[in-house]
C-alpha cells in the first residue's frame, strides 16, 4: 500500500546538530530549550522541516550515535517534556520533524546489549552478532571504521561481538525476528508521538553473510581490512522494505536513508519508488576520499546521472554539508578571498537542483572550517582514529594533525556563531568544543542586519522555492557552454521556466550568446551586494538565475 506523500517535496530541511546549536543553561553544551529559544530564528529563515541528530539517552562515545535508550532523552539535552515542548512549538509554526534513526547499532550500555552479553542463553541473546574464536583470534580481518579490529572479546560469553563503528557501538542482529519487532515497535512510538521522518543512519549494513569471509580490500595501517562486502546486500533491501511497507507507507512518514551506495544504480536500489525502501537517499561518501577527488565536472557529472537514473520514479536529497563532512564553503567553495560570493554560490547552485535542499546548520552565514591548535582540541573519535592511524603509516605528528585539520568531522561540529562574543553567544560556561574564532566576523547577528549577506541568499533562495512550482517540481535540461566550470541548466513546468547560470570557480567565464538571448530578468544573483548580473562575463563564483 502507497500513500500520497507529496509533501515532502515541498521540504527544505534544516539539520540541527543539538549539541552544537544552542545552550540554554549555560553547561556548555546546547540543549532542547536552546531550540526551542532559536525556533522564531529558523522560521524567519524559511525552512520548513528539522532533522535533529540524536537526541537520545547515550554514553556520546559518537556524539549521540550510540544509542542507550531509543525512548529517552539525553539528559544533557532536557527532557521528554522538553522535546514534547518543542514538538508542539513546530507543530505551531509548521516545521515537520525528522528524527535520526540509529538502528544499525546501539550502545553497548542500551540494556538489550548488557543482557546479550552476560551469557549465552538469556533472551536478549540474538540481539547482537556473536561469533566464536578462530585459531584464538577475531573470527575475521574486519576493520571498524573507527579504526582496529570490528569485533571486541567477551569473557562471559567467550565470544566475540561485531561492531561495523566504535567498538562501544555493537551491530543489532536483523536476522533476529524479535530484535525487529522491537525496532519496528519503537519507530511506531515515535511516530504515534508526533514525528513527521526519519533519517535513517548508516543503513546499508544490516544484512551479514553468515560465513563471516574475510574483507580483500587492501589492509588499513593497522592490519584490518574494510568490509566492504557488507555493503547493499539483497537481505539489507528487504529489511529496509519491510520497515516501508510496515509503517513508513501506511503511516504517511517520510524516510531518507544515509547510504552507502557508489553507483547511481545502487543508490536507485534504495530509492525507486517500485523499490518501496526509502523517500530519498543521503550516500555517503568518506570525506578523505571525497576532499582528493571531486571536481566541478565530477560533480555536475553525477548530478546528471543520477537525474537521468531517477527522474521518472525517485528524489533527491540535496546537500553539501553535515555533520560528518568539513564545512561546504572550506571544501568546495574559497573561504577566504571569496567567502562571501562562494558561500553564496554553493547555495544558489544547490537550491536550484531538483530535489529536496537539506541545510545543515550554520551554513546559512558561510561558517568554515576551524584549525584546532593540537589533537588534543579535537573531540571526535574518527579524527582521533585518523591521527593514529596517520602516525602508524609513518606521517610526522605535524603531517597527520594538518590532515586532521582538513578533514575532521569537528569542523561541522563547532558550536553555532550567533554573535561575535568570545564564545560565540552560544553559551555563558564553557563550550564543549572550541568556537571557531571567526565569529567575531561571521555570526548571524551581522548577517541578520545586513541586507546582502548570505543569510540573506538563503532567506531569499527559500522564499523563491516556495513561490515558484518550476523550482519546487520542475524538470531540469542541462545546456552545452563548452566549459567545464560554466554549469547551466533551465526548470520548467508547462507554465515557468527559470534559468540557471553557476560559474564554479574562480576565474571569469563568458556565457555564450546563444544562451543569453533567452535570458530575461535577473531574479537572484551572489553578486547582489555589487549590484548583481552585469553580464556577459561571469564573475568568480557568479550564480544569477533568470527568468524566462
Ligand atoms: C553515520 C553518522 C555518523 C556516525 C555513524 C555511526 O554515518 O552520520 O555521524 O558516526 O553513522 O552511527
Ligand atoms: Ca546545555
């Protein structure tokens, strides 16, 4: 059964990190009222759904992605009360909520896990992956994508358990039909509660193949070996869809799954709409491999495809930043001598793509990367990991803390710069991660006086969305400019066709004339504080969309 599920189209989803947004009682870490207090904030911005990372009861061994109590609140962040507050203010204002679903894993303090692994016959037994020893070691050369072996040794049970992430994050067994229902009884409570979506974390690696083989992917600096394989299988799909067909589609909830899916064929598994799994697909892309290897073409490249592969039966999640990945305008953009323009830019380009645009927080006023002076500064357990492994590799200290620098999670995950105080006016105590010390000249107090700043774009970017059904729904045609880095493209439905011109780099490209002439009135432009399209020549960084 298929419900109407339009509405999510007409979507721009903001991403609140919680710990990192705002603090309301001074602990120096943000909180569910610090929401709440900044909700007028969001609507004045224009967007109309929040997908808040993990709120829930957890250790923070992965800042909330390691889940101790699937109905609960972190205690760091408020209360039920607080969330059912903020619930009802959204529901006031009109904001949908999306939750994350961390259902790969849990904690290994969620008492499901402490029972399983107490012996071999109690009823939480199946709950988890155990496997025995072999030869007196881990059952195979599986990597945890923290770094080390995947499986940790329990002496109670004299079994290993698997843990694709931290070893303080064991896998749930899915081939356990109580372990399911379990999950498919507490995404319904959520939902009974009020929840709009899910996104749904890391959910490519449900199924395992019971053989356990071990990975050929070339072994990490520390012996183990990704696995790789474990990636898309068959079984994964059919959890998936039984989870759609159970609940996501009667129940009228939207999905987006953070996928593993290096192919547009493989992404179309998860999100045909024949394939009933999910609404729309975040794939993941490791920022290592992603900061060596995109380019503007490559870029455009998949854009295309994966139009082409999902016009006529999917959606698209549409993002360049969260809280995994270094800040948008650092990585793709110039965060120096074009901050502005290419913060600008980047959100102009990604509000004109079909597909639902996802904000993550901050990047509305252009926040960048930060260096963090030692390793010691840096909190998240992936960068740690990294460092490590860098100085198992053979890289100086200085070496691996410079590609930390440039590649750690933490950049995302610095607190929001709300004003250009010390700390940020995130916080009066001390904050749990350092505030970018940029704040003093990128904050949203500036960016909310200054009629051309690019949180203005942004509010500007959102208005235009809702007003135009073109932008919203249309069908994209890409144009030839015989460049590269010159990207042009029109929307259209039968009555509106806007029209696109985004020069993706820093030198002047020319628009040609045959695709001038059809070029009418400028609507928006990054260059808006100079007065905006000057034409024909396209400045570093120019975005303008026309209409036609
Ligand atoms: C996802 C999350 C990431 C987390 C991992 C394990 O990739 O986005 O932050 O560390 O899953 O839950
Ligand atoms: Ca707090």
């Amino acid at each position: 059964m298929t419900t109407e599920k339009d509405w999510i189209k007409d979507l721009v989803i903001y991403q609140i990190y919680p710990r990192s947004f705002y603090d309301a009682n001074g602990d120096g870490i943000g909180d569910l009222p610090g929401v709440l207090q900044k909700l007028d904030y969001l609507e004045e911005l224009g967007i109309n759904a929040i997908w808040f990372s993990p709120v829930y009861r957890s250790p923070n061994d992965d800042n909330g992605y390691d889940i101790s109590g699937y109905q609960e609140i972190m205690a760091e962040f408020g209360t039920m009360e607080d969330w059912e507050r903020l619930r009802d203010a959204c529901k006031e204002k009109g904001i949908r909520i999306i939750m994350d679903l961390v259902v790969n894993h849990s904690s290994d303090e969620h008492p499901w896990f402490l029972a399983s692994r107490s012996s071999r016959d109690n009823d939480k037994s199946e709950y988890y992956i155990w496997r025995d020893a072999v030869d007196g070691h881990e059952p195979n050369n599986w990597a945890s994508a923290f770094g080390g072996s995947a499986w940790e040794y329990v002496p109670e049970r004299d079994q290993y358990y698997f843990h694709f992430f931290s070893k303080k994050q064991p896998d749930l067994n899915w081939a356990c039909p109580k372990l399911r229902e379990e999950i498919h009884q507490m995404i319904n409570w959520w939902v009974d509660k009020g929840v709009d979506g899910f996104r749904v974390d890391a959910i490519s690696y449900l199924d395992k193949p019971q053989d356990f083989p071990d990975s050929t992917q070339p072994a990490q600096p520390d012996g183990y070996s990704f696995p790789d394989i474990l990636a898309g299988r068959p079984g994964t799909h059919a959890y998936i869809r039984e989870m759609n067909q159970h609940i996501y589609a009667p129940r009228n909830v939207l999905t987006v799954g953070e996928v593993s899916a290096p192919t547009v064929e493989e992404l179309g598994n998860y999100v045909r709409t024949s394939r009933e799994e999910f609404d729309m697909a975040i794939p993941f892309v490791p920022p290592i491999v992603e900061i060596d290897t995109w380019t503007p073409e490559k870029l455009l490249h998949d854009i295309q495809e994966s139009y082409e592969a999902l016009k006529e039966d999917g959606w698209w999640a549409r993002f360049f930043s969260n809280h995994d990945k270094p800040r948008q305008v650092s990585l793709y953009g110039d965060d120096r001598a074009y901050w502005e323009v290419s913060a600008k830019f980047l959100a102009m380009f990604l509000h004109t793509l079909p597909g639902t645009p996802f904000v993550y927080q901050g990047e509305e006023i252009g926040m960048t990367n930060v260096k963090l002076p030692s390793i010691e500064d840096y909190n998240d357990l992936d960068t740690l990991n990294m460092y490590k492994q860098g100085l198992l590799a053979g890289m100086t200290p200085e070496a691996a803390l410079a590609r930390a620098q440039l590649i750690s999670r933490d950049n995302a995950r610095t607190p929001m710069q709300w004003d250009n105080s010390a700390k940020g006016g995130f916080t009066t105590g001390t904050p749990w991660l350092s505030v970018n010390p940029n704040t003093k000249e990128i904050n949203v107090k500036a960016q909310r006086q200054d009629p051309f700043s690019i949180y203005q774009c942004y509010r500007n970017l959102i208005a235009l969305r809702k007003k135009s059904s073109a932008l919203a729904r249309g069908d994209m045609a890409f144009l030839e400019t015989g460049c590269k880095e010159l990207i042009a493209f029109t929307r259209s439905t039968p009555g509106e066709t806007l029209l696109m011109f985004h020069n993706f780099s820093s030198k002047e490209h020319a628009i040609p004339d045959a695709l001038r002439k059809d070029a009418k009135k400028a609507l928006l432009s990054s260059y808006d504080r100079e007065g905006g399209y000057r034409g024909p020549m396209l400045r570093a960084y120019e975005s303008v969309i026309f209409q036609m």
